[in-house]
C-alpha cells in the first residue's frame, strides 16, 4: 500500500527524500519555539537577529559562489575540484573577516548601535566558514544524487542547535544560548557532510591541478562576476531590516521581525530547501525546462498563499497563544510579511535557472533593482512608524519577486529559441 503512495517518478522520490529529512529537521525548531519565547525576550532574539544578519550576509561571498558551478561540469573530477577551490576561497574570506573585525569590531559596533553584539562578532569568521565548508559539500552531495547524506546533516544541524539552545537558555537566561547553538549546529552540520564526502568519495585525498583550477575558475567566472554581487545584494536585502531596525528603532522591534519571518519562512523552508535541490539538479538535464519551471513557480505559489493564510488571518491571536503575550506585534508583522513571504518562496525555490542557463547577469539587474527599491522606502518611511514601513516593504517585495519569475520565463524562453536556432 505504501509503496503505491511514492512518487513514481525520480524527481518526485527525491524531493520525497529530501522533504522527509527536512520535515524533521524544521519540527525541530518550531516545536522548541514556544520554549525560547518564555525563555528569552525579544530583545535577546533582537542580538541574535542582528548576529545572524552580520554572518549571512558575509556568508555569501565566503565560496566566491563557486559552490553552484560544482552542479554544472560533465566530469566530476572537474566537480571535485570545484569543492575544493570553495574550501580555500572559504578560508580566505574567513580569515580576511577576522582581520577586519580584530581592527574594526568598535566602529562596527557603533554602527549597529548595539553593544551587546560586539563580543560575538569575533565568532562571525567562524560562522561563515562553517557555511561556506557546508554549502560546497551541499552542492557535492546534490551532484551525486547522495539526498540521504543531506538529510542527515540537516537533521543533525538543527537537533544540535535546538539543544543548545533551550539547555543554554535554561542556564543562564541570556542570548547567548541562541549564538551559541546556531554555531555548533552549523558545526555538526558540517562535520557530517564532510565525513560522508571522505568515506564515500575521498574528495579530500584528490591532488590539486593548478592548471585545470584556473581554467575552471574562467569558465565559471560569470558566476563570480554576476553571481557574486547578486548573492551578496540579495542577503543584503534580506538582512537590512534587523541591521536597519537595530539603528532607527529598537531592538526588540528586531526581534518581533525575526520572529515573524522566521514562522512564515519555517514550514516553506520544508518545501524550498528539499525542492530547490533537486530542482537545479533536474533542470540541468531536463529537456522540457519550461514546463518544469512554469509548473514549479504555480504549484509552489498556490501552497503557500494557502498554508501560511490562517497566520494572515489571524496573526496577532495565534503568536500570541503560542508564543506568549510579549509576541503579539511579531503576528500582526507577519500578517503584513504574508504576500512578500509567499511570492518570494515560489520565486525563489526556482531561481538557480539563472545559474544553470548561465545567465546571472539578469537576476543581478532585477537585485539591483530590488535593493533600490528597499533602500529608498527606508530612507522615505524609516522615520516614522515601523508597521506603515513594514508594509510598503512587503508590497515591494511581493511584486519583485513576481518580476523575477516573469525574468526567469523569458531566460527559458530566449534559451529554447536559441537551442532551435542551432538545430
């Protein structure tokens, strides 16, 4: 009976896989959520935000974003090669973090407006190197179709981090539980992927070739020249409230946002991490791309304009039943974030075509638009009252995250036209 139930297909039976793992991974977290909410206030989550803003958006330049060209070459020993190009740019970047933070963490600090934050910026290298370490394994393990190896690093990521976590809060009843937790379980995360990688593939035992490096490192420079800055503008954008709130309002202002995104995005990330996977490594050898790509963004646009409209509804009522009464603003937040959320979900999960056709020049363009678009309505309403700003930010994002999509399709489109054209 079962197995009558699995996908048939082996697209299905790998989101499946992957859906499974990643269910588990995020019940995690939101069921130690309401624990955290009685054990920290909002202004803890507001330092936590603020530190997860910092690491993120550096994350992303930590790999140069070659972790994506590691899906694209035939051979996988060019593959291999790639991963390992990742680890020493990571270590680089990581290092040359650390060297500014030593020189710069007072300036840094102030700049924030938030002192509280100054001790764990030392701990930010560390952070964006255990990321960029786990991104270029990701993308490894995704190649070779190895979806077990990154269900157990998920699970093992988030069961670590939840524990430390509620074990830290209990202890001391300071933020420093939250920080904490999120670097050891990234740590755990890592650790898992990179054993597996050894003992099935020993990707780290492959001699380096100087020459065939750089010769990769030309072929993928798009990624590098277009990739790179469009990464690093959308974490940017997506970081800038906590970092902008934590400076024009107040800190537990932050702490409200993140908490709501973080309960919008929580049962999508289920769907977008497993599906983005295995979406990229389909669409690079599917033939009907278009089909693929247009029945994706429907089907993923629908489900969450449905799962997430009882928090639309009735966002104040529920965050404040299960989260507590200090968490009401964060549900009336999180109705407005409601169409952004979900637009940028759908978009989202489906954006590597960009990377696969080799075209990051047109998702830098549309970031580039979208983070002027954000600046101006901060610098506009960002005087006034945080809910009218929050607003106008979520119509802003709905609607560019739509464009997205429609920059997607005409990539597909002209790629199609071309493959005739050479026929």
């Amino acid at each position: 009976m079962i197995k009558h139930l699995k996908p048939k297909s082996e697209f299905g039976r790998n989101v499946l896989t992957l859906m499974t793992g990643t269910t588990i991974a995020q019940a995690i977290p939101i069921a130690i959520s309401p624990i955290l909410t009685r054990i920290y206030t909002p202004e803890d989550f507001g330092v936590f935000a603020l530190y997860i803003s910092i690491s993120t958006i550096f994350a992303v330049i930590v790999t140069g974003r070659y972790e994506l060209a590691i899906m694209l070459p035939k051979k996988n020993k060019d593959a291999v090669l790639l991963v390992q190009l990742s680890i020493m740019i990571t270590l680089f970047i990581a290092i040359t973090t650390l060297i500014i933070v030593i020189f710069f963490n007072v300036e840094i600090t102030q700049l924030l407006g938030n002192p509280s934050i100054s001790i764990w910026l030392y701990f930010i290298p560390l952070s964006i190197c255990l990321t960029g370490f786990y991104q270029s394994l990701h993308y490894w393990n995704n190649r070779k179709k190895q979806y077990n190896n990154l269900v157990l690093s998920r699970v093992s990521k988030s069961a670590i981090t939840s524990g430390i976590q509620v074990g830290g809060g209990l202890g001391s009843n300071l933020y420093y539980g939250l920080i904490a937790g999120e670097i050891i379980g990234q740590g755990g995360g890592a650790f898992v992927l990179a054993r597996k990688a050894w003992r099935e593939n020993k990707i780290f035992s492959c001699k380096i070739h100087l020459i065939r490096a750089i010769a990769l490192l030309k072929r993928y420079k798009k990624i590098l020249y277009y990739g790179l800055p469009m990464g690093l503008l959308n974490a940017i954008s997506n970081q800038l409230k906590p970092l902008v709130f934590s400076a024009i309002f107040s800190i537990s202002i932050v702490g409200w946002v993140y908490m709501a995104e973080r309960m919008l995005k929580a049962p999508l990330s289920v769907i977008s991490g497993s599906f983005n996977t295995v979406f990229f490594q389909n669409f690079v050898n599917v033939d009907n791309k278009l089909q693929l790509y247009v029945k994706s963004y429907i089907s993923l646009l629908m489900l969450s304009l449905i799962l997430l409209y009882p928090v639309y509804a009735h966002g104040e009522f529920i965050f404040e039943i299960v989260f507590g009464k200090d968490w009401r603003k964060a549900g009336e937040l999180a109705s407005i974030l409601y169409l952004m959320v979900c637009f940028s979900f759908s978009s989202s999960a489906i954006s590597t075509v960009f990377t696969a056709l080799e075209r990051n020049e047109v998702s830098l363009i549309w970031q580039v638009m979208y983070f002027v678009g954000l600046v101006f309505l901060i610098s506009y309403f960002g005087g006034g009252d945080y809910l009218v700003l929050m607003t106008y930010l979520s119509y802003w994002g709905a609607g560019m995250y739509f464009v997205l999509f429609v920059l997607g399709l005409m990539c597909i489109l002209n790629f199609e036209k071309d493959k005739l054209g050479e026929g």
